[in-house]
C-alpha cells in the first residue's frame, strides 16, 4: 500500500503561485520520500487509504481511527519523522521545498533552533498539540494559511526576515507573537520588523498577544474574530506602514459588544 487519497491544495511558493490540479503532482507530497527519507506507514479510514501524515484523528462519522490511538513510542517515532523531512532543506521534498500542508499533528510541533532558508509549508495543517517554533529562523516567507490550531501557539524570539501568512486560520487556544529581539539579532535592526503578516478571516478563541511587535510592510486582520482578545492589544503594536484592522468582530462578554471599522 503506498498510495494516499489527499489531494493537495493550491500554495504559493515564494512569488509564484503553484496549482497542484492543474499543474501536476496534486497528489500527497509524502509519496516521494517513502523509503527516500524516511519510511511511511498507511492507515485506512472510510474506505480510502492515508499516509500517516494526513491520515485524520476520527472517521466521518466522529468515530476515532488508529492514529487516534497511537502509543507513547509510536508518537515519538512520528515525531521523529517530522524532524527528519524539516531537516532535508528541501532537497528531497514537493515542489523543493519543506511541504508539511495538509498534515494532521497528533504530536507537538517543536523545530526550535532550526534555520530554514526555503519557503515552509504548513498550510491547512491541523494541530492538536502545542505548536513551539520558539528561536527559529526563517529566510523566506512562511505559509499556515488555513491551519486549525487546537493548542497554544508560540512564536518566542522567533526571527521572520520575510512575511508570514495566517489567512482564514483558527486559533482555539492562545496565539504569543514574541518574534525575535534585536538584543539577540544585532546585526540587522530589521530583523526585530516584521515584513508583512496576513490573518484576514481568521479566528481567535483565547487571547491573542501583540505586545510591542514592529509589523514593517503590510499587516492585515481584516474580518478577523476575537473571542477574547480586547481592543487595546492592537494599541501596543507599533505600525510601520500600515495595519487593516477592518470588520474585526469582538465576542468578548466583559467587554461591550463592539464592531471596529477602523484601519
């Protein structure tokens, strides 16, 4: 067994955009590296065939699968997996470069102290565990579009030198933003700036934390939904250029009901 049945969305790839349907490979990117980079294990579920990757956590009919179920060892060797593939720089992997979009993480997602120079992908990945990026370095933009987040999201002294996108994401539990300081970066002040970051139509359950981040280029929460995210955490955000902050719906029940139209 070595096929899966995800099919892999359209994503951007540095400036180019890249539609797998129509131009090929719109299959699962983890096909290739099977017994390459590392060994992939399938699982059946609802009558189709995943790679551990995408295999989900229940059925359709919310019934739990066996990736649900995994061990203590099996989720470390998964885990292990992971590090692997983050660790090839993109010589092996869909269309060269690190391509996680589309992975269901049943275990935390920790690349901590890693550089990336490519253009990671964890678009329409779903996370059901913490997400730790903490002291990583990204050279190149880098895409979530679409992610679920279950746990607490953490970007401390993390280092963006390109633009970060978190468009149509749910975050359920806490988002940080501590990107990286220049008192750990001395070489560039721009590297405490954050180029452009994009989180239209996403949505915020917990608490949303921008204090003091210098967003450089373009920033935009358009239509954005607050559950518990006050106003004032947009106050401490330091505006290069400029910030959309139109349509935002906030749901916080201490606070007044309010709709800001405000950019």
């Amino acid at each position: 067994m070595g096929k899966c049945a995800y099919i892999h969305k359209e994503i951007l790839v540095g400036e180019e955009s890249y539609d797998p349907e129509h131009d090929g490979s719109n299959t699962c990117q983890f096909e290739d590296l099977n017994g390459e980079v590392v060994e992939i294990d399938f699982y059946e579920v609802d009558g189709l065939h995943f790679c551990e990757f995408h295999c989900p956590l229940t059925d359709d009919k919310n019934n739990f699968t066996e990736k649900a179920s995994w061990s203590k060892e099996r989720k470390e060797e998964f885990s292990n997996k992971i590090k692997v593939i983050a660790q090839d720089d993109g010589k092996r992997v869909f269309h060269g470069h690190v391509d996680f979009s589309g992975t269901v993480f049943n275990v935390p997602l920790e690349l901590d102290e890693r550089e990336h120079s490519g253009y990671p992908n964890f678009s329409y990945c779903t996370f059901h565990e913490k997400v730790d990026l903490s002291y990583c370095h990204f050279k190149n933009d880098v895409d979530f579009r679409g992610a679920v987040f279950n746990e607490e999201v953490t970007f401390y002294q993390t280092r963006f030198d390109h633009g970060i996108d978190f468009m149509f994401c749910t975050f359920k539990e806490n988002l940080i933003l501590q990107f990286s300081l220049k008192s750990n970066f001395k070489d560039i002040e721009d590297r405490e700036l954050i180029k452009s970051i994009d989180f239209r139509e996403s949505k915020f359950f917990k608490q949303a934390k921008f204090d003091n981040r210098k967003f450089k280029g373009h920033s935009d929460f358009t239509e954005c939904i607050f559950h518990k995210t006050p106003l004032s955490a947009f106050f401490k955000v330091v505006v290069i250029i400029r910030l959309l902050i139109k349509r935002l719906l906030y749901l916080d029940l201490s606070e007044p009901l309010q709709l800001a139209h405000s950019s």
